[in-house]
C-alpha cells in the first residue's frame, strides 16, 4: 500500500537557479503546488507543470492541508514550496503535524537560506578565525513574538543574522549591546536582480538603509566578518 506524501521543499532564496536538483524536479513535475506568495520567483511557480498552483498568502493552515491531503490521497505530486530553507521561519513543523493527523506523510527537500545568499552577496563568512566561531540566527520581537533576546545575545561577540526584522531596524539597532561601531550590513533581496546592499556600522546602518529606500524583505547582519579585512586570523588547515 502507497502512503499519501506531500514534499515540503526550500525554494531558495530567490535566483530560480538557487533550487536544488532534486527540489526542481519536484517542483517541475507537482500536480499540485502551494507555493509562498510574493517571497518565492515567479520563475519558479512558471516552471511547474503542476494542474493546480495556489499562493499560501492568506490562506490558512487548514485550507492549505486540506488541498494537500485532497490531492495527495487521489495520488497526486503533491509539493509545498517554501522560501530559502524550510526549517528557518517556514511554519512547517504545525503544518506537518496536521498532515500526519490525517495519515498522510511528509518528506523534507532542504533549500538554500537567505543568509547564505547574503553572505555570498557581502563576499564573506560568518565563522571566520579571529573574528567569530558562533553565528547567531533570530528575529526582533513583533506581533507574533512577545519579546526576544537580542541584547543579551549581542554580548556574545557571535556574528548575527536577524530575519524579519527591516522595519524595525532602529529599535534593533538600541537593543544591541555591542560596541557602536561594529560592521553592519542590511541585504535586500539576496540574490534577486533587484539586491541591494547597504553596509556600514550599528550607528549608522539605520540611516543609511533608510536613505536607501529599503523597508522590508531584507537581512540584518552584524559582526566583524561584515568588514573582515585586518580582523581574520590564517586558517590553520590551509596555512
């Protein structure tokens, strides 16, 4: 007996090209995809062939799984395509739980996260020797968080990467406890055609990122590896 599946798959950051082998040829051939709105290419919901394509923006989990348990009890290829890598900020672990409740089974395609597309766009590393062995992935308190951790966290001297967080930029910038003129980068839209990167330090990235013109769909990145130049230390294993 075939059990029902829906394959849950990281759609990358933005550039089509960025999916991965396995996750494309899943996403071409779905005869049902439910894909992130506005934060997945279009290219790549044009790519599947799938009969049935619906955008997750504004649905709720429980019409999101029934068209998935639907299509997948009927034997369909079923694919729910998320942004970047699934399991960072993706919401999957309540949608699988009820995909399970009605017998139906999960698989999980990883994808590349956004944080890796920022780093590759500022041309560095967040664990580099001599500046920070710790990287440090959160998220500012909002509407769907009560409070974080953020000052505390910054006493680490960690590298940091704040997802979801571009609007509240300046009040990110008041919690940190780190020095003021420590690198900071925002990166809008990693690896999309339209990227942007402003660069500069906690005092200052507000302004600079303001006068940008960038509000929204961006990372925050702070720590030395933002301006590594005279701050790393020779990696042993290629010394």
């Amino acid at each position: 007996m075939v059990v029902p599946a829906v394959w849950f798959v990281g759609a990358g950051p933005g550039d089509p090209d960025l999916i991965t082998l396995k996750g494309n040829e899943l996403l071409v051939n779905a005869d049902l995809l439910i894909y992130a709105g506005s934060l997945v290419n279009p290219a790549l919901v044009e790519r599947s062939r799938a009969e049935v394509k619906l955008d997750s923006w504004g649905m709720k989990i429980e019409e999101m799984v029934s068209a998935m348990v639907a299509a997948a009890k009927a034997g369909k290829s079923v694919v729910r395509l998320h942004s970047g890598d699934p399991s960072l900020y993706g919401s999957i672990v309540e949608q699988i739980a009820e995909l399970k409740q009605q017998g139906v089974e999960v698989k999980v395609v990883p994808g590349v996260s956004s944080l890796f597309a920022a780093s590759a766009a500022l041309k560095t590393q967040y664990t580099l020797k001599g500046v920070s062995e710790t990287l440090i992935v959160t998220r500012p308190a909002g509407e769907t968080l009560e409070e974080d951790d953020i000052s505390r966290l910054s006493e680490t001297g960690a590298s940091m990467v704040f997802f979801l967080g571009t609007d509240k930029l300046s009040e990110i910038m008041e919690k940190l406890r780190c020095p003021k003129d420590t690198p900071a980068a925002v990166v809008y839209h990693a690896s999309w055609p339209d990227q942007k990167v402003v660069t500069g330090k906690v005092d200052d990235i507000a302004q600079k990122t303001e006068e940008a013109g960038i509000h929204k769909t961006a990372l925050i990145i702070i720590g030395g590896i933002v301006d590594p130049m005279g701050r790393y230390q020779r990696s042993v294993l290629y010394s």
